[in-house]
C-alpha cells in the first residue's frame, strides 16, 4: 500500500494506524477479522478517483494500532466511539461508514447511535440484526464434545497459541475456507465455522489450501502476515470475548431503527449465508433499516467481498455514495 497515505492518528485515547487516499467527502472502511486495513486496498483508490477521501484504520486491536489490554476494551460501544473520534481527528463533521465482517457489526451501530455523524452505511456480509433472545454464550451450541467456534474463541491465550504458531498458514486456511472459491454454502453442509470437536482447534478442522485464492497473491498474503506476526490475534479474539457484554449493552438500545441511507452486500458464496435463519434475517432487514437501498447477492464471491469481488464492490459503493452526497 505504499502508493496511499499512511499515518498515525490520535483517536479516542488511542492511537490508531490509517491508510487513506484522496480528497472529498469522508468515507469510513472497516475491516474485519482476521484482517487489516490492506483489506480495503481496492477500494481506497476507486474512492479517491471518484471523488472522495477514503481512510481505512487498521481498527483497535489490529495492525499497528494500540491494542489494549483488558478485554472489557473491545465492547462494540467502545469500537464506535473509536470511529466517532476518529471522523473528528480527521476533521470532518460526518462520513459514510463501510464494514466487512465484525467492521459491517460496528458499521451498523455507528449508524445507529450516531446519525448526525454517519450519514449513511454500507455493510459487506453480515446484516443488521435485531437482539437476541438470549446472550450468544446460551445462543450458540456448547456440550461435553462439541462447542461453537464462538466458545472456542473466547477461552483466552487457546485459539491466540494455535493461531500465532504459523500466521501464514493460519490466514492461508481461513482466508480460502471462507473464500468464494470454496463453492456454495448450504445448511446441510458442514460449516468451516461451525461446530468444533472439544479436542480440536479451528485450524485442525480446515483444509490445507494447494494453492492461494485466486483474488490473493502471495504479496498480499505476506503483508496480512507480517501485521499479524506483529500485533498477534489477541485484539481480534477479544471482539469474540465481548459477545456476551454487547448483548447486555444493546438492551439500552432496543427498538432504536436506523434511518440513514444503508446498502447491504453479500457474496453468493459467504459462509454466514449457511447459518440458519440467516437469509431470514436479510430479508427482514428493512423492518430495523428504514432507508435500506439495496440489498444485494454478489455472485461467486466468498466472505472476503472486499478482495473478492472489488469491481462490483466498488460499483455498488460509488452509486450509492453518489446519491448521497449533492455535488456542487
């Protein structure tokens, strides 16, 4: 990423690592996990030649931004605040807010508690949804032998020593289960985040990958791995060991509708598409999203839309931000 602009900013008690490029209205791009802001590589020059500052912060945690301790400090409400300030460190009154993966789950709560900043949002994989019924550590399956992904994450310093043995390899495996190369995702199929035996670890239920995925060269992978070699995964596990904590927190905000103008895209090929009840919950989207203006299937792609697919990614983007913004 050396063409674009990189920089240190203080943001929220933090200080946070962004890359960015062009001038123009602001556009926020949140990355999810595991990931950086290299995610968003194809977006950032789009942007900037259509008309718009785009910045994408390696998000707390990840990267080299700060990542602190306590786990309590990866809360959703905290991550919002982070992109509050951070439209303020940068100088701008508002942006638009772009999320892949857990950046799409910030994204829609930003849009949320704060319109007068984000004026509107766009969301890559996962939808807006309404509160549990219950918190995920009872949502989500756990017995003797098998426990959801979720559990396994939240059991600090295991899934941080599995993963941090070989980082390429471990971003190799998730990054092309995941991928839309791996074919459709059904229901009925195993879930390569599902379900993991008691005595496995996530990496040990994945294949070994022959070859890269063909929208990731081995420049790209390298850089994903040197950020995690040096940040670790212990910032973005902690998203994972706040699950239970943001569920508590949301009560405050129960029946609070989101009004800004939002997009919704999904690859054909996501995974979170064979979770069930997911393609219930898409649909239902508009009844949480007043001004919903596209919900959209990206065919062939995968859970990384971003990297996937970028020339409809970035289509979808520039249209739905032109009609946004009034150009003098």
């Amino acid at each position: 990423m050396s063409t674009f602009k990189q920089s240190f900013v203080e943001s929220n008690n933090l200080r946070f690592h962004v890359t960015e490029q062009g001038e123009g209205p602001l556009v926020l791009l949140c990355h999810g996990f595991p990931e950086t802001a290299y995610a968003w590589r194809h977006q950032l020059s789009a942007l900037a030649r259509a008309g718009y500052r785009a910045v994408a912060p390696d998000m707390r945690g990840f990267g080299l931004s700060d990542s602190p301790v306590a786990t309590e400090r990866f809360s959703s409400l905290e991550l919002v605040g982070d992109l509050v300030a951070l439209v303020d460190a940068l100088g701008a009154h508002d942006a638009v807010i772009v999320g892949s993966d857990w950046g799409a789950t910030i994204a829609w709560q930003a849009a949320q508690l704060r319109p007068d900043r984000f004026r509107g949002v766009v969301a890559l994989g996962v939808p807006m949804m309404g509160r549990a019924p219950m918190a995920p550590s009872g949502l989500f399956p756990k017995d003797v032998n098998t426990w959801h992904y979720t559990h396994y994450f939240s059991e600090v310093g295991t899934a941080e020593e599995e993963f941090e043995r070989d980082v390429t390899m471990t971003l190799l495996k998730i990054y092309s289960a995941a991928s839309g190369d791996a074919g459709p995702r059904t229901i009925t199929m195993p879930n390569p985040f599902g379900l993991l035996p008691r005595n496995k670890g996530l990496l040990d239920t994945l294949p070994t990958p022959e070859k890269l995925p063909q929208w990731l060269s081995e420049e790209d992978l390298d850089i994903f791995a040197k950020a995690f070699r040096h940040s670790g995964f212990q910032g973005g596990l902690n998203y994972y060991r706040n699950l239970d904590l943001n569920w508590a927190q949301q009560a405050a905000f129960t029946g609070l509708l989101i009004h800004v103008p939002a997009l919704y895209l999904v690859g054909e090929n996501d995974t979170g598409l064979a979770m069930p009840g997911m393609r219930q919950i898409i649909e239902l989207m508009p009844m949480l999203v007043t001004d919903l203006r596209g919900s959209k299937i990206v065919p062939r792609a995968g859970h990384w839309l971003s990297q996937e697919a970028p020339v409809e990614v970035n289509a979808e983007l520039i249209e739905f931000l032109a009609a946004i913004y009034t150009r003098e």
